[in-house]
RNA sequence: GGGGAGAUACCGAAGCGGUCAAACGGGGCAGACUGUAAAUCUGUUGGCUCAGCCUUCGGAGGUUCGAAUCCUCCUCUCCCCA
C-alpha cells in the first residue's frame, strides 16, 4: 500500500491524498461506507460502485468470522469474492464489539472472550488469532486489534487498557510479518490510537503507533459519547503526532460536521454507520441540512429529496415519496434514504478535496459545516 | 316475529362501585442513533390559568357519600332461531 500527497491546505491541516492498494486507488480525504457483515446495508453492491462513488467499503472481523464463517470466506477466495465488490476493502478487527458487546465478552491481558451474539457460543479473539481472521477475510486494510475504551472512562482503566491495546499491537505486527497473504495481494496493518480523553495518553500512544512505520494510522476510542470539542482536541493533539506522510483514520466519525471539522485538523479517512443507520431510520443527510423524513411537514412536500444530490435517488424520488415510504416502514425507503444519506457523504468528502487541492479549504468548510448541521 | 350479545379516548381492546383521564396494542406526533446485537430504541397522545381544576366511557333519568362499572327507559350494532 502506498500513500502520495496531492496537496496541502495553506490554512488549515487538511490534505488531500491518494492511497493505491493491489484493489484500486483511493482519493483522500475519504468516507468508506461500512459494511458490516459484508453488505452496506441496504444498497447493491454495484449501487454503492456508481451511484455512490464509494472507492472503499469496510468489513467487520467479529460479524463475519460469526457468519457466514471463515471457512465459506476461505473457499470462495476472500470477501472481494464474497461479496462482487473489487475495490479496497478494509476490516475492523473486532475492538469496537469489545466495547459495544462489553456485556457479553472478558478482556484479559491475553486477548477477549466473546459470547456470541447469534448462538451464545464463546470465542476467543487474541491478536495473533485475529490476524489470522483477517487474513482470511482478505481485506487490503485490516486493523489491528483493540479495545475501544468507553466514555466516560476513568483514568486507570484508561491507562491500563492502552497499556493492553499496544501490547496487542505488538503481536498483531509480529503475526502479520510471520504469515502472508492468502490471495495474492498485499494486506496493510493499520494500528489504532487509544487513550480516551487524557491528553498524556493520547501523546504516548500516538507517539508509539508513529514508532511502529505503518501504511496508515488510525485513531479510535472517540465519537463514543464524549463533547465534540473533546473529540475535535483529540484529534487534533494525536494527528500533530502521526506521520505527515501516511494516512490517518479517524475510526467511527461521523456527522457531516464531525467529518468536515476533522479533515481540517488532518485527518484522511473516515467510516460511520450513521449514513446507513441513520437513513434507515429517517434521518436524511443534505447540503442544505439535516431532514428527519417521518415528520409532518413533509408529507406534501413533492420535490425531489435533495434537489442538488449527487444520487439518482434524488432526483428520481420527492421528499413525500420517501416520507410515505419510510413511515410505512416499506423495505424501499429504508434503501432510498441509505443510498441518498451515502451519496452525499460521498460527495461532501469529494467536494472537501476539490477545495483543498483548489486552495479554499478552510473557508469553504467553515460554511458548509454550518449548513449541514441545520435543522430543515 | 322470538332469543341472545354488545356500545369505552383517533382505531382495536381491557376495566365491571372508590387507588380511572381510564391498562395494553395499533395509529398519530416528536426525539435519539457516530470503527452496526439497530428496517432499532425512547417520549408523548382529552382540555386548561397544569403538583390543581374542568369535560369524558352510546343517550336520558335514577340508586349511592361516590358510577365507565348497579337500576329503568331510549337509540344503534352484531349473532342465532322462525
């Protein structure tokens, strides 16, 4: 994997890149659609390739090992296979289920025992095991593997869980150098930042992950509950830190805001469920501003759901339309609002580069991050 | 013509003398959702000058300290028999 810096921002951190994998090229800074269990829900695959414009999608470890199986991903060749998509895929490695199923998992020095959400089963998830998952799973990024540390978290746990998270990180480099891809294309490990919300803990923890020379370097642990100011000071902090020359990925973010607010500070790449999540339950993501669907107001309202989107879906379908179809809780409203809320997700990070390599960056995102978080 | 059952808030449906402005569903309205256990979850849903008051359980009377709940008559629905 390879990182190239396109252009810089004179007034800002923002940058823009291109990342080039054995899969294809990415244009950074970049939304990657998350796909969970190895569909973005709701959308066709070929939907999310040319309407969506998506130039990477995400996989996660945890879901996928569950189902459908490491042994159905190793017979068909990997989830490019799996699923027809043959652009970059990256997989998380299963550190946020650390933290979204803390119920049902024991954390130990050694690694995590998950109870499976499915069937109740226990499965043990080390680094080196993971690794090894994620080998399988074949993606062209994987993540090495974490935990996600909660907000709020007091500062030992904090401490102590960055304390396990590099230890992780050690085995998960030494797993990958001793072992090799399973299809014929390379893998990049990505290690991820943690230290909660302590300013010290982020310093050390960014300033050993830049010691490890990975292809990228992503930043987790935020967009769990903390004030965006804490988030935004985070980020700020840990990306002064990580390498200028290799891409930084801010895991889990976020609002248009959020996305547009972190790409100032340097930040190249990004997921969020909210698009999908979001969309599925109503929410509509605009250049105007944010539209909750369901609410009265639109019921009568026959113009097109984002008279400037970048979707077919946009100009196909009018706001009504979509109401009715959402509030009826019709399968098709669910996939129009998901496709619209990830087209414009899309096109906010493609116009965000287009500024940055015209020079206009910092003003341009000033406006637009205060648009997009009206309430229409 | 004869016999029986029933009418409760937007809809369906509990309640069968006080703790009932009335359970529970649905619908309506609004909110939440950030490396997806989420096509999910939460709040609210008679009115008002709102820790109190007013009007409500088909209609009109009545019994009672007190009625959605008991009695009488009326209106309307549904079922069975002829």
């Amino acid at each position: 994997m390879q990182f190239n810096l396109v252009s810089k921002d004179p007034k800002s951190a923002a940058r823009a890149g291109e990342i080039t994998t054995d899969h294809g090229k990415i244009n950074t800074p970049i939304f990657m659609p998350v796909g969970t269990a190895g569909s973005v829900k709701g959308l066709h695959i070929h939907d999310v390739k040319t309407d969506v414009n998506a130039e990477i999608i995400l996989g996660n470890t945890y879901h996928l090992y569950l189902r459908p199986g490491l042994d159905i991903l190793h017979q068909v060749g990997g989830l490019h296979k799996f699923n027809g998509w043959d652009r970059p895929i990256l997989t998380d490695s299963g550190g946020y289920q650390v933290y979204s199923l803390a119920d049902r998992r024991k954390l130990t020095r050694e690694g995590v025992v998950f109870q499976s959400h499915i069937d109740g089963s226990k499965h043990q998830f080390t680094p080196e095991r993971v690794m090894d998952i994620e080998r399988t799973i074949g993606a062209d990024i994987i993540m090495a593997f974490d935990e996600c540390t909660p907000y709020p978290c007091d500062y030992k746990y904090a401490a102590s869980s960055l304390d396990i998270t590099h230890h992780w990180l050690d085995r998960c480099v030494e797993q990958v150098k001793n072992t090799e891809p399973q299809y014929g294309y390379n893998q990049a490990l990505f290690p991820i930042v943690q230290g909660s919300t302590y300013r010290d803990l982020r310093v050390k923890s960014a300033e050993y992950i830049a010691s490890k020379g990975a292809d990228g370097n992503a930043i987790g642990g935020l967009s769990v509950g903390e004030p965006h100011e804490d988030m935004y000071e985070m980020t700020d902090l840990v990306c002064r830190i990580l390498p200028d020359d290799k891409p930084r990925y801010l895991m889990g973010v976020g609002t248009p805001a959020n996305i547009l607010e972190s790409i100032a500070l340097g930040v190249d790449m990004f997921d969020c469920v909210m698009p999908t999540r979001n969309g599925r339950n109503g929410q509509l993501f605009t250049s105007e501003g944010i539209i909750n669907i369901k609410n009265e107001k639109w019921k009568d309202d026959f113009s097109p759901i984002d008279p400037n989107g970048a979707s077919m879906v946009d100009q196909v379908y009018s706001k009504a339309y979509l109401r009715h179809l959402i509030v009826s809780k019709e399968i098709l409203g669910a996939m129009i609002a998901s496709q619209h809320n990830l087209a414009f997700y899309l096109w906010l990070v493609r116009q965000a580069r287009e500024h940055i390599i015209s020079g206009d960056f910092a003003s341009w995102k000033n406006v637009m991050a205060a648009k997009v978080n009206n309430r229409l």
